[in-house]
C-alpha cells in the first residue's frame, strides 16, 4: 500500500523530527549543543520506510529558531503530537516508525558527551516521549 504524503504533512514530520534534535541541543547545558545536535541529525538519517524519506528530504524545515527552549518547545512538542496523529490516520504502519526513529535520535542526542547525560536532557528527553505519545 502507497502513501502519499502532502507537502505540509512532510513539513510538519521534519518539523517534528528535527524540532526535537533541537529542543535536545536547547537543554545541551554543560554537554556540547553542537554535538549533541549533529548526534541527533545523524541518527535521523537511518531512519527507513516512509518516514525515513520524508526525512532524507532536502527541502525546508519548520522554524527551530528561538530565545529559549520553551519558545522552542511551543512549536517542536505539539508538532510532535501532530506527526503522530497524522501518521495514525494517513499510514498507521508508519506511525511507531516515527515514534521510535524520534526516539533513536534523542537517544543518540543524550549520548553525545562523554559522562552521564545531563539532567536537563533526560527531563527533554521525557517531554518529547510524552508529547509522541498524546496523540
């Protein structure tokens, strides 16, 4: 079975996915945002299926842009909740590939430093599980 995808259906799932790499490399604190965002990045990149070339597109992301994390998480989470609610109606198959791609990436996000991951990322790590799964 296809699925076509629209244009805003794919911008709101890199959106999502790679608003949470950057809500990661927000809550970095003392780990390197730069790694943490580029462990990220790459993890997103293996995703497969459907939802691994919606990802693997080059075209536009959403804003990731902002002052704080919170201005950030204002778009990434209930982006993240969209993604989800989106793919359960439009490719249901596809919709735990979402999930657990966003979550191999912020996994791969705590990771990037060299000691235990920072409490302000397992917090962000938890809003953006949480957020996947309210949909």
């Amino acid at each position: 079975m296809s699925v076509t995808l629209s244009d805003q259906d794919k911008l709101t799932l890199r959106t999502a996915a790679y608003g949470a790499v950057s809500l990661m490399a927000a809550a970095a604190g003392a780990a390197s945002p730069h790694k943490v965002a580029t462990q990220g990045s790459i993890a997103l990149t293996t995703g497969t299926g459907l939802v691994g070339h919606v990802l693997a597109e080059k075209s536009s992301v959403g804003d990731m842009s902002g002052k704080s994390a919170a201005e950030i998480a204002d778009r990434v989470l209930p982006a993240l909740t969209a993604a989800m609610g989106l793919l359960r109606k439009q490719a249901p198959q596809e919709a735990d590939n979402f999930r657990s791609t966003v979550l191999v990436a912020v996994e791969a996000s705590t990771r990037a430093g060299k000691s235990e991951p920072a409490p302000t990322l397992a917090a962000m790590a938890r809003k953006i599980t949480e957020a996947l799964d309210a949909a």
